[in-house]
C-alpha cells in the first residue's frame, strides 16, 4: 500500500485554540519528479488544488526545511511539510447585529477585543450569536468587499467567557500566514487572570500534557508524563498578591484548548470563579461569614472565570512588519481587583 510507504502525521486542531492542520510526508525511494501540489493532492484527501497553491503562495508548503512554490518538483525521499490552515465546520453565517470593540482593521486583518459571553464562531448549541456573525454584520455594513468568505477566517480562538484580542483574517493567504506563526510558536501572546491562592515563586512554568479528560470530555486534563493530549507549556509571573487570591500574568508558548484553566488548576490555583475547573468555590481563606459574603459578591460582578487576553504580536500577514496590540482589563475584573484591594488593605493579617 502507498500509504505505507509514507509517514503521514496530522495534528487536527478543529478543537484547538489555534486553527491548522499539519503534514509531514516522506516521499518514497522511488517517487518520480511529480509537482509538490500534484503530489499532495493525490496524498491528502478532501483538499483542493486551489487550497494547495494558496498555501504553497502563504510560504506554508516546507521540503525538507525549505519553502517552496506549487511548481516544485518532489524527488525522492524529501520530506514535505505543510501547514493548511483550518476553517471552522461548514454552517451558514448569517449577518448579526452584534456590538464589537474593533481595536484594528486594514485590508487583511481585523483585530477585536472580545467580550464575555461571546461564542467565536457557531458550533454545537450555539449556532448563532457568535463573533463570526457579528463580522459578517460588520462587513456588510462597512462595504468590506475584500473579505473572500464575508465574515473572515480563523486563526486562533479563546473561550466565551474568556475576553480579550483575537486576530481575525480577511483573505486565505493571510489565514495561513497567521496559522503557520502560531504553528511555529512565534505568536506573542500574554493572559491576565485571578487565581486561587498565593503563589510561592514569583514566576514559573507549567508543562504538561493536555488532552480530554478520560472521565469527562467535556474537561481538560493535565498528563504530567505525556501519556494522553499533546504538549503545552505556559509561564506566569505573579503581578500582585492579595493573600488569598493572586492576579498572575501568563505567556503561552502553546495553544491548546482551556490551557491556562486547565494548568493552573494542576498546580492548585484555579482560576477564580472557573465553573469548569473548580474556581467557583471559597478555596483560600478563612470560615467568617463576612469573607464568605466577599466573596459570593465578588462572583457576582464576575460570573465567569477572571481570565483576559490582554496582549497579542505577530508579523502582519502582508507588511511583514512586526505588531502589538494591547487591551484593558474589563470591567468586571477591574472591579473585583479593586475589591480585593480594599479588602486586604483593612485586613492586617492578610499579606
């Protein structure tokens, strides 16, 4: 069988945060000169020839290390690499009036500050209301005519009641651009969240493995000896400290789905008031009721987990020059830090 003679490696990120899909393909000893995009179609199902020179056009389409244009001819035993980017399931996006904080737009990319409560593109029991809608909405209305698909394409996501940046494109080629950045781990991107506790070290880093809970899927877990999931890493410094609960900054280096939630839970600092992950309860602290009533009102005016993207770089799609974009915290962590900050201010014993 031909597919024996090839070593095929897919890492399906439809789940993810980040949105591509990647091949490593090794031609065989005796494979003939044959065209790079004539050589994938006939080894990756369900993709197009048009979907294969847009990539190869993006520089996503690597022999052995190389990028190369549609045109190559494959010799044998080079190892082609390919990172496709990976649109979401195929529904129809019908325009919404939906409020968006637009922080950047140019011919290429648009650049939104997500609020809480927002899905980023329709999906299992939410196929309407999400971003996605409300840029098909937004584009119609502002006569963008540029955008292929008229509502923009994914690169990454975060979660509905995450808020923050998110970086949108309006072409496929910019698309993949973004996609392979983020494959390659050069995407800048810094969280600010509430956890649970006080940490002992100013800053560290947390690796594991996440991947679906065995026992929930809807859940993801930490696999400390890479056994299940795939490999994530996040570094957190410790921004302020209110004894009981900390606001931490977080870099990712990977983006895997619930990352941040998933490893600060691991390391016994949910994220404060994460329903998911265990931070809605009173975790740190003490047993007077008058704590307890902070607290319970401080998950009113955050009924979500207290996680923000606050900051994103990469290297403009088109331009190739370098970009950074920085948001505010929303108003509901604003004010439950505040909170807190008056709190430990009349509470000595709290450091």
């Amino acid at each position: 069988m031909i597919e024996d003679q090839l070593n095929i490696e897919a890492e399906l990120n439809e789940e993810n945060s980040e949105l591509f899909e990647h091949f490593r393909i090794v031609a065989d000893k005796g494979q003939s000169q044959l065209r790079v995009d004539k050589f994938l179609m006939n080894r990756i199902m369900n993709v197009s020839r048009n979907k294969i020179q847009q990539t190869a056009k993006a520089g996503n389409i690597l022999v052995n290390n190389t990028a190369v244009k549609s045109n190559y001819k494959i010799k044998p035993e080079d190892i082609i690499t390919v990172v496709f980017s990976f649109p979401p399931r195929e529904v129809d996006i019908n325009p919404e009036n939906i409020p968006l904080d637009i922080v950047y737009e140019d011919e290429h990319i648009i650049i939104v500050n997500k609020q809480a409560n927002l899905v980023v593109h329709p999906g299992h029991a939410n196929f309407t209301g999400t971003l996605l809608n409300a840029l098909a909405f937004h584009f119609h209305n502002s006569g963008n005519q540029n955008v292929e698909n008229g509502f923009g394409y994914l690169v990454h996501r975060i979660d509905k009641d995450t808020t923050g940046l998110l970086i949108i494109a309006k072409d496929e080629i910019s698309q993949s651009r973004l996609a392979k950045q983020f494959f390659d781990h050069s995407i800048e991107r810094r969280y600010q969240a509430l956890a649970w506790g006080d940490f002992s070290e100013e800053e560290g880093t947390i690796e594991g493995h996440i991947g679906r809970s065995l026992k929930d899927r809807r859940v993801m877990t930490v696999f400390p000896d890479g056994e299940y999931g795939k490999e994530a890493i996040s570094h957190y410094t410790v921004l302020k400290r209110f004894g009981y609960v900390s606001l931490v900054e977080c870099r990712l280096e990977t983006g895997r789905t619930h990352q941040i939630r998933a490893h600060f839970r691991h390391i016994g600092h949910p994220l404060f008031n994460d329903v998911t992950y265990g931070g809605n309860a009173i975790l740190k602290g003490t047993t007077f009721t008058k704590y307890k009533q902070f607290i319970e009102n401080c998950f009113k005016i955050i009924p979500r987990h207290a996680l923000h993207a606050k900051s994103l770089g990469f290297i403009h799609p088109a331009t190739g020059k370098f970009m950074r974009f920085e948001s505010e915290l929303p108003e509901d962590m604003r004010m439950v830090i505040e909170k807190w900050e008056k709190y430990v201010a009349t509470r000595p014993d709290v450091e």
